[in-house]
C-alpha cells in the first residue's frame, strides 16, 4: 500500500462508524448533479440570466447526491451573489468541488474495500486515485467501483464452488449466479446463498 494511503487509512479507521453510514450504496445510479455540470457547459452559461445562474446553482445545491465541498462551494457563490461569482462555479468550481466529494468517497471506499479484502475494488481505487483527475475519479464512482465489486463477488463465489461440501442446491444456485449481472452477484452473496435449501 502505498505510504501516504496508509496515513489516510489510518485517519479513516477513527471515522469508521460515519463511513459505514456514508459510504455510497453498492447499486445506486450515477447522481444526478453529474448531469447538473454537463448540462452547464461555458458556452449555455455565459447565456444565462443572472436569475437563471442563481437557479443554477440552487439547484445544485438542494441535490440529496451533492456532497460537502459541492455544497460549500454552491454556497459560497450564492453568498457572494454576483453573475462572475456564479458563472465560475457552474463553469469551474463545481467540477473541482465534486471532484473534491469524489475524492474523499473514494477514499471511503478504498478504506472498506482493504478491511474487506476486496482486491479488485482496491486495484481500481487506487487506480483512480492515481490519476486523480476529476474524470478518472467520477468514472470509478460510476461505474468503476460496481464493476470491480462484481470482479470481487465473482472470486467470492468461486470460492464457494470451491468448497466440496456444499449442497447440490447451493452449488446449482451458485453456478446460476456466477455469470450474472453485478447486481445478481452481490444479491446471491448477500441474500440468495441463505435462501437456498439443502
């Protein structure tokens, strides 16, 4: 693991009981404040009324999926109120602040993901965190993380086909959800191997 990585797990371990609670739920679609800053290009901003940018940024702001840094910085642009302070955060700051949010998240799940022995998530984590470039970091969030999961579901059940001890049923249920959707994976190791009888 790499050092300054190790710090910041070592930071996280105090917070482990918040990041239980916050970290972003397996299944969950994309938010829809992503769909906020591409639709607030440079070009459709300059274009906006100074109503419209206030509108703009409210609607950032009263998102459920925006994060901390998106909305402290939404609200500091709507504090200072002036078009060249709203412009800049639908042209720029937003993307930095989600960027900011995305961070901190992946960092999140990177630290539940080593406690876990989740290895895929973790190489595709760290991965993003590498890069570390906004699109690299909302990329893993969006799909990088759910396809790394199912990378590490897929083992799981191998594991459990492993195992020659398992009942006929379970094997057939297991073998049913080894080639599933990551959703399928996730919900046999969660729910669908106890359900099984015999």
């Amino acid at each position: 693991m790499r050092p300054t990585r190790a710090a910041l797990l070592v930071a996280a371990t105090a917070l482990t009981p918040a990041l239980l609670l916050t970290t972003p739920a397996f299944a969950t679609g994309p938010s829809t404040a992503s769909t906020v800053a591409t639709a607030t290009s440079p070009a459709a901003v300059d274009d906006m009324s100074d109503d419209d940018l206030r509108v703009a940024v409210a609607r950032i702001l009263a998102d459920p999926n925006s994060g901390k840094a998106v909305v402290r910085e939404a609200n500091k642009a709507l504090d200072d109120g002036s078009p060249e302070a709203l412009r800049a955060f639908l042209e720029t700051g937003y993307r930095l602040a989600q960027a900011e949010d995305d961070s901190v998240a992946v960092f999140r799940i990177l630290y539940l993901a080593t406690q876990n022995g989740d290895k895929a998530v973790v190489r595709e984590a760290n991965k993003a965190l590498d890069d570390g470039s906004p699109e690299a970091l909302r990329a893993f969030r969006e799909t990088g993380y759910r396809l790394a999961k199912a990378e590490d579901d897929r083992v799981a059940i191998a594991r459990i086909l492993a195992d020659p001890t398992i009942s006929a049923a379970l094997r057939a249920a297991a073998e049913d959800a080894i080639d599933g959707t990551p959703e399928e994976l996730r919900y046999f190791l969660e729910v669908g191997r106890y359900e099984v009888n015999g």
